[in-house]
C-alpha cells in the first residue's frame, strides 16, 4: 500500500475523485420515487431536509419546469429558513437564513453558467460549510464545491407525459364544466397553474458522507409520499 499509514478508506476515496468528475464514480447510494404532484414534491424535500447537515451540497437536474424549485421550496421549509424560496433567475445565488439555529439554505441557479463554479464564484455573504447549498442547473458544474454530494434528477417519463396528457385532457373538460357554472375540483393541485403530474425522482449520493448516511437517507424516504 502506498497511502499514509492512517490514511482511511473513505479519504482515500475521497481523494482518488478529482474534483467535479465523480458523476463516473460508484454512488453510494441511488433511490428511485414516484411524486404525483407539486405538494409530494415539497413533502421530499422536507424529508430530505431532515438528513441534510451543514456542508451538504444537493446538484438539482431536470428540464425547465420539471420540478427543482418546488423541491428546494420544501428542502427550505424543512429546514426552516426565511422565504420565500423562488427560482433566483436573476442573482446566481441566495442565502435564506435559519429561522431556529440551523444550517443557512443556500439556494443558486447555473443556468447562465458556462462553467465549473468555484466558491468564490458564488460571491455569498454565506460559509457554505455552515449552509446546506442547493444547485439548480448545477450538474457537471458545481460538484468541486464540495468533497461529496447528492443529485436529485427529477424526469417526465414516457408514460408519464402520457399520464400528463390525460390530465391535460381532464382539465380542460374540467375547465369547460367550470364555464359552465359548475364546481372544478381537479384543478385543486394545480397551486401555481401548472396541474400536477407524476415526476420520477432519482436521487443519487456521492462520497464518504452519503456513504455513511446511505441508510439513514433510505430510512428518510421510505414512507410513501401522500
Ligand atoms: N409532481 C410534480 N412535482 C413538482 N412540480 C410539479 C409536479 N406536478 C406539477 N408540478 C408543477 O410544475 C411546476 C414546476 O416548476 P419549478 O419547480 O419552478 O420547476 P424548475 O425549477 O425545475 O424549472 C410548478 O408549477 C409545479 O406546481
Ligand atoms: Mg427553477
């Protein structure tokens, strides 16, 4: 063994990733979930809330409107930070302060970024070892920031937008019957406009600290989203 005596297996993992590359390392752990709607998909982010520590870096992928936001709007509840959470369009990152003593959320978009971000990038009034940050568009990006972290790739799958489409179908007789004077009960969920529909959620932890909170992740997300 060359390693430095002492040396233990997690750094020496931690260590063999070079920064921002390990999408191609072995994840710790992946879990696949179904969300039906926007508040399933707030209700994981307060689960994940409740796993996540200071330092923690959370990479959001999926195609505009797929669901980022409304996941970090409960990973902020969940922590309970100041609000409101929105999409930070046009600042690269905001920091909502702990209402109860806990970790900051740092919340930060790289839409517009052309590459790798380095902290100093972010240009926070935060210490993102005492914040739990949150990257939207952050894939490929942002991964350096921190020595592991968790993806959460949120997709419409095929029979999903087919299920989308079907809804679709269903809130526009809805909205017809609801023209008509009557009452419109399927557009309930549909907070924000957009009507719900199912996502699939993987989430994926990378490095020695998701390695050591596999379970407890599992534990976390186990219970069915209702
Ligand atoms: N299952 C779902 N999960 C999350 N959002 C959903 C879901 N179904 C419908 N929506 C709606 O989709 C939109 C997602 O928007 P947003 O979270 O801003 O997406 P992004 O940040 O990925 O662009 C919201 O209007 C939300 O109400
Ligand atoms: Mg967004």
């Amino acid at each position: 063994m060359s390693e430095r005596p002492g040396a233990g297996q997690f750094a020496t993992a931690a260590l063999s990733e070079p920064a921002g590359s390990d999408s191609a390392a072995r994840p710790a752990l992946t879990v696949r979930l179904s969300v039906p709607g926007a508040a399933q998909m707030r209700l994981l982010g307060a689960r994940l809330a409740g796993v996540l520590r200071p330092a923690d870096l959370v990479v959001l992928a999926g195609s505009l409107g797929a669901g980022k936001t409304t996941l970090a709007q409960g990973i902020g509840e969940g922590l309970g930070v100041r609000g409101p959470v929105t999409s930070p369009t046009f600042v690269i990152a905001r920091v909502h302060p702990s209402l109860r003593g806990g970790p900051d959320l740092v919340h930060a978009d790289a839409y517009r970024l052309g590459s790798r971000l380095e902290v100093d990038d972010l240009d926070l009034d935060a210490d993102l070892d005492h914040s739990v940050t949150v990257v939207e568009w952050g894939e490929g990006l942002v991964e350096g920031l921190a020595t592991g972290h968790l993806r959460i790739t949120i997709d419409r799958s095929v029979a999903e937008l087919a299920a989308a489409e079907l809804a679709a179908a269903e809130l526009a007789a809805a909205e017809l019957a609801a023209a008509d004077g009557l009452e419109n009960g399927s557009a309930a969920g549909a907070v924000d406009g957009a009507p719900d529909e199912a996502r699939s959620v993987t989430v994926t932890g990378y490095g020695s600290r998701w390695e050591a909170a596999a379970d407890g992740l599992r534990a976390a997300l186990a219970d069915r989203l209702r």
